[in-house]
C-alpha cells in the first residue's frame, strides 16, 4: 500500500470533522435568516419566533457535541484537536447569544425593529462568511477565500460597533431608565454574536497561518 | 532500573500538581459552601460573610500562584502546561466571581435571599463536581466520571441562565430603576460564577480527550 | 558553517516580531499617558481627545494586522505560533478598550475627571509594565524582570477593581438612574482595559514558563 492510499484510508474519519462543521454553518445561516426576518415582524403575543430559535439552538448543542464525541474517537484530526475543540465552543457561542438576545426580546417585551434588525442582518452576514469559510478550510483547498471571509466578518464586527452606540444614543433619548436598562441588556447580547463571529474568525485565521 | 522504575521516580514531582488541584477543589466546595449557607442568613450589619469569603479568595490565589510556581521548577507535568495553567485560571476565576458577587451584595446592600441562594446551591453543586472530576483526573484513572461531571457542571450551568431570567423578571416588578441597575450587576456576578465552572468542565472534557 | 552562524541566519526574520511588539509596547504607552493626561483636563465641545484616541487605537489595528502578516510568511518564531497570536490579539484588546472607554466618555456627555482619572493612572501604569515586559522578553534576556513586570501588572488590576467599587459607591449617591447607567457602562470599559493587561501578564508568564 503506497502513501497516498494510507492517506486515503485515514480521510473518512477525518472527512466527518468538516462535515459536522459544514452542518454548524449552514445551521448559523439558517438560523441567523430566521431572526433577521422574524425580527421585523415581531409579534410578542406570537412565541413561535422564541421556540423556533430555540430549536435552532438545540440543534447546535447536538452538533457540537457530536464533534466532541468525534474528538473522543478518531486518533485522527485535520487540524490540531485544541483548534476543533475552540472552534466548536466558539461557533455554539453565535447560536447561544443569538437564543439569549431572542429570549430578553421577548421577556422584556420591548421589540426595537429597527436597530435590532441592524444587527440582525450583520449577524446573518457574518453566519454566511462563517459558512464560507468552513466549506473553503476543507482540505486547506482556499485558504486566500477563508481569510476573505474573516476579514469581512471583522468588519462587520466593527458596523456592529457602530450600530450598538448609535441604538443607545438614541435609547438615551427615551429618558426612561427602566426601559433603558432592558433594551441596553439585549443590544449587548445582539453585540456579543458579531463579537463571537470574530473569535471564529480569529480561530480561523490562525489555523491557516498553522496549516496552510 | 527498569521502565517503570523510571516512571515512579518522576512520580513524586509529577503528583504535587494534583495535591494542589486537590486543594483547590477543596476550597471552592468549603468557599461555595459558606457562601450558600451565609445568604440564606445574610446580615448587612454583620461583616463576617464577606470577611470570610475574603479569606477563601485569598487562599485560592495563594495555592493558584503554588501551581505556577510549580510550573517553573518542573519539567514533567501529568499534562500540558497549558492546560494547566488554564484550568488553575479558571478555578481562580470561580473564587474570584463568588468573591465579586458577595461584595456587592454587601456594598449595594441588596440581599434578595430567594433568588440569591437559588444561584449559590448551583455554585456549590458545580464546585462539589469540579471537585470530584479533579479527584477522577487524578492519573486518569476514571475519565467516565470526570465525563458525567462536566455533563452535571454544565446543567448547573443551564439552571442558573433560568434562575437568572426568572430573578430579573421579578426584579423589573419592582419599578426602581436604583435597585435593578444593583441587583442586576449582581445577578451577573452570581452567573458569571456557574460560567466559569462550564469553563472549567470544558477543559477538563479536552484534557480527557487530549490524554484518556 | 558552525551551529551559531546557523541560528544568526535565522535572526532576523525572528527578530521582528520582536520589533512589531516593541512598536505595540511604545503605541500602548502614548496612547495611556494621553488618555490619562486629555481625561483630566477634558471638554465635551473639542473633539480632539477622542479623534486622536481613535489614530492610536487605529495604529495598534495596523501593528497587529503586520504581526499576523509576518506570521503568516514567517517559519520561524521566537515562541509557539499561539503564543504570538494571543499576546497580539490581548495587546489590541487593551487599545479597543481605551478607545470604547474614550468614545462612550464622549458620547455620553459625562466626564468623571477624579474617578476615571484614577483608573487612567493605572491604566498607564500597567503599559509601562508591558512594554518594560516585552524589552525583557526579547531573546527571553531577563525572565525575572518580565515576571517582576507581570506581578506589578496584576497588582494594579486589584486596584482598578477597588477604584470600581468605591466609584460606583459614590455614583449611586447622585440617585439619577440614567446617569448611573451611563458613567457605570464607562467605568466597565475603563476596568476592562486594566483586565486585558492581565490577560497579556499571564500570557507572557506563560511564555516564560514554557520557555526561560
């Protein structure tokens, strides 16, 4: 048996690690759209929205513990078993602040379509750079496409920035402290899924620094 | 000398990390249990909670530092160096955030009994198993158990997101804008508690799948 | 070609994380002493405190931005590749924090001169440290001057953590909850700064463990 059929031997072991991934990804996208569109039309006496969310929520947990079980079973990783484990952690934080932001929403009852949905739409945008980058690390096969991504998500990290001073200047204008305390709550939860979306982006780039 | 000879007279050294995780342990269940015992009692007049609290603060610093310095004069470690010096932060961070989390119930002077010892039994829940899963590290020697307590740390960890959802919704009945912003600050440091035990449990579970 | 020549062939390129990390100690340092000399002596209706707050923070961005670069081109590193990936990223992180401190300063309209003025004291004082830390790290020429820096470093984030505590003591007094809300969101950036120069302590304990 040559190297080349050894090294296929070990792939499909390895293959599932992107596979799992691949399916993180695609369900940050689907569940980042959801809340980008039911943001705007949010009912507080409708909880559909706050169950679907948390479905999507469940649905990451059980993906990245799957992973975990994976790391627990193959000798055989495609990049250092530290990186897939921060990786892992990392995304489910996206899905667990995007659940936290939804379920404040709702138990404070104080929908801010507008500026929420600011956010929301950078959220999905970084979900789909998320997915990109997740398809092109596979087998090192873009590393220049993967580093685009990070790129475009630091700087939606930055729009979010933007986005939460300009909320709270304008939430100040309100002059109502309670109402203040609750919406300042949720906008930093919005902001700490665009701050996550930087730590996977971070965690990326570094594994490509390493690898590629 | 045989091999295992050889393995026994690094023992001695190799085995000081774990008689001070040991300790570590110790003092964050007689830390959370002081802390879960003396709410339920609290009086803003008296300062012995926060004294002694103080006191628990400190050793974890004092045998946190131990650790480090062991690092320094020791070439062999029963794991990573980095891992252990992760998982000695993250124990320190638990004593640091219940040690945060008493004082400012003390300076707000905010006692919220109910909801307060609902948070400081699930702190203490999660030290007895950070506890036990540093006991079952110990030479490896049960990595199913430390599994099942990090499964249990991190439940601890969902209850108390509940606990804290439940807290503020009863604390915005109140309609005072002063004792929210206060009682909110320190509801964050009680979570903030049950957070760090996930970390811990986190990195514990990468240990066990780096090494078991 | 003996061994030495050997490793004075790879100097160079090795040497230049260590001038890219000089460039960050000496940008944190102006960049405090600044901030803690404009905060004193600040005035809502000149905008030049926060415009060249933000060049400083912009530079810092850039000088990180050229480290991953070097990474990325560079097989030889002083220490693990992680190593300089963390120290940069947390280095950057005390510049966003001065600067997210500076901006809501300014955007709030509520200038604390003595109580902000302590925590740019420390602030200040905790650059210095880092930057005498990284001269001390180069070619890991003097560990005990580096770990001498750290401990110092971590002294002054205790006593941001009182400076905290007595300033959100004093701010309760005035209260008016939107105020409250207000100085107490900066006063949490402010901290944040002397925690990040405890994340970059640790991280370079960690590199001296590892490597002196």
């Amino acid at each position: 048996m040559g190297l080349g059929n050894i090294f296929k031997a070990f792939q499909p072991k390895d293959k599932v690690f992107f596979v799992l991934f691949d399916k993180v990804g695609q369900n940050l996208v689907e569940m980042s759209k959801y809340f980008h569109e039911g943001i705007q039309e949010f009912d507080l006496n409708n909880d559909d929205f706050i169950k679907k969310i948390s479905d999507f929520e469940h649905k990451n947990d059980d993906l990245t513990h799957s992973i975990f079980v994976e790391l627990g079973q193959n000798f055989i990783t495609p990049f250092d078993r530290e990186d897939i484990t921060a990786l892992a952690n990392k995304l489910d934080d996206i899905a667990d602040y995007m659940y936290a932001s939804a379920k404040y929403i709702y138990l404070y009852k104080t929908p801010e379509t507008k500026e929420y949905a600011e956010f929301s739409l950078l959220m999905h945008k970084a979900c789909l750079e998320i997915q990109n980058a997740i398809i092109n690390l596979k087998d090192f096969k873009d590393p220049a496409a993967v580093k685009e991504s990070c790129i475009k998500i630091n700087s939606y990290e930055n729009l979010a920035d933007d986005v939460l001073s300009k909320a709270l200047m304008n939430l100040f204008e309100t002059n109502d402290p309670i109402r203040i305390i609750k919406v300042q709550s949720v906008l930093n939860y919005l902001e700490e899924v665009t701050d996550k979306a930087e730590d996977v982006a971070n965690i990326m780039e570094n594994i490509i620094i390493k690898y590629a």
